[in-house]
C-alpha cells in the first residue's frame, strides 16, 4: 500500500462506507479551501450540506494560522491569481512542517490542466514540490497530467486517454489517491483500480459540479482519516445525492436546489448497498 494508514480499495465494503460519512456529523471538520470564483458559493454551500465547515480564503497572510486549525486543504486552480498561488503554496509549506499526524488531509483540483501553459507548469510544479493525499480531476485533466492521451476544452473534458492506466501510474508516482471523475469515476489508491458508477447527467449542466466532489471527497476524509475511505464514500455520496435531485428537479437552474437538499439529507443508511457502485 502506498498510502500509509489506508484502507484498500479491494477491501473497502458498504459498512465503511456507512461509518465514513457518520463521521461527518461526529467530527464536523474544517476544510480550508483555496478555490476558484465560480465554484466557491457552491463548495461552501456543499460542505455545509454534508456536515463539514468550509472556510475560504486567498490571502496569504493568514494561511499558517488557518492551516493550523484546518482537518483539510483543498487546492482549486480554476481561477489563479497571484494571491491564490501564494496562499497555496504557504499552506502547503504550513502542512508539511506539522508533526506527524497532526497535518491537514491536501487535495489538488487542476481544473484546466492543459488549457494553457500556466497551468500546467503551475499544476506540475505543486506536485513536484509536495505530496498530495488527493488528486481529483475530470478525465481529460487526469489523462493528460498522467500522460494517457486525453484532451480538454477550456476546463470541461473533450476525450480521454486510458484511465485506469492513468489514475493507477498517477497513484503510484505521486504517492497519492487518484481520481478522475466522468459518466464514470476512475479511482486507484497505486494498488488496484476501482470504477464508481452511477451520477446524474445534469451534473456536467452544474457550472463547479466537479469542485463540489472535491469539497465532498476531502470532507469525508478529513472526518474519517481515510483518503482511500473519504474518497470513495464522497464519490457515492455525489451519486447517490444527484440521482435523487434529478428526479425531483425541473431542470439544471433548479438542479442545484434540489441537489443541495439531497445532500444534505443523506444518512448512513443510504449507503447500505453502495458496495454495488463499484467494482474493480
């Protein structure tokens, strides 16, 4: 196992699901985010939904403290700035120097890889620097970051390279839980590849849908202290939650809504047979 204090994937069943996302309430961590404009209100209001404490900032003056007191960092680079990157890289810096166990779960967003270069030299360059327990990408991101093909247009995915080829290399080489999220979510924790089904098709209709997963993924694991866990518990939530506000909304403006309404009524239980989402 790569990842030391994880599950694996081939171990992971309904009843960890369960008790990871009970955790949420229990624990109510803080997730600091440093995320792009369009999808901030969205991801705030999705950690709130969930039982989580979002707190947002891109000044780079206070990103110590806050890394002080945050059970998660999540890294968003859909609308860099120069501040952004400066409160990114304190606060990777910050999480690093913390003793053993006591540093905040990291999440990396490369919205946009490839778009342009700044992105990706910015993107390649965090991870070069610093150890992600995440990285979360749409399929065309995370085909091209893992080098498997793969394009995209703007920050959406136009096609996509060899997946599970991809998310396992990246797993392997950065140490990390890969994720690339798409009609099918492909996830590896460097061991084996686990695909997660099922979502609504008015996620892509969703302007920071694939921001939110990542709010509801590092939220997860920050309660439950699993990366592995957090991560395949927050994509079921994300699917479970949007089917469920498909069926009650009019349509993608009250898709939101009816989304953050499922979210929130998500109980344990709901989870039940999630072990029927993925398979291996």
């Amino acid at each position: 196992m790569l990842l030391k204090g994880c599950m694996l994937l081939k171990d992971c069943g309904s009843k960890d699901i369960e008790g990871a996302w009970a955790s949420l309430k229990r624990e109510n961590p803080l997730v600091f985010h440093v995320t792009n404009a369009v999808a901030s209100a969205l991801s705030a209001n999705v950690c709130l939904a969930i039982g989580a404490s979002p707190l947002m900032s891109q000044y780079p003056g206070e990103t110590e403290e806050l890394i002080g007191i945050a059970r998660g960092f999540l890294v968003n680079l859909g609308t860099p700035s120069a501040a952004a990157m400066e409160t990114v890289e304190r606060g990777m810096e910050a999480a690093r120097s913390r003793a053993p166990g006591t540093a905040p779960f990291t999440l990396l967003d490369p919205v946009g890889y490839g778009a342009s270069r700044f992105r990706v030299e910015s993107t390649d360059a965090l991870l070069n620097r610093y150890s992600f327990s995440i990285v979360k990408g749409n399929a065309g991101e995370i085909s091209l970051l893992a080098k498997v093909g793969g394009a995209i247009k703007g920050v959406d995915a136009a096609s996509t390279g060899d997946l599970r080829k991809g998310v396992l290399a990246l797993a392997r080489e950065r140490r990390c839980v890969a994720c690339a999220t798409g009609e099918i979510d492909f996830l590896s924790d460097g061991e084996s590849v686990a695909l997660v089904r099922g979502g609504s098709a008015l996620l892509p209709a969703l302007s920071g849908s694939g921001c939110a997963v990542g709010t509801i993924v590092l939220s997860v694991t920050a309660a439950c202290g699993d990366a592995v866990l957090g991560t395949l518990c927050g994509l079921a939530a994300m699917g479970i939650a949007s089917e469920r506000a498909e069926k009650k909304c009019a349509g993608s403006g009250t898709f939101p809504a009816a989304l953050l309404d499922e979210l929130y009524a998500l109980r344990p239980e709901d989870f039940q047979d999630s072990r029927t989402r993925w398979s291996l």
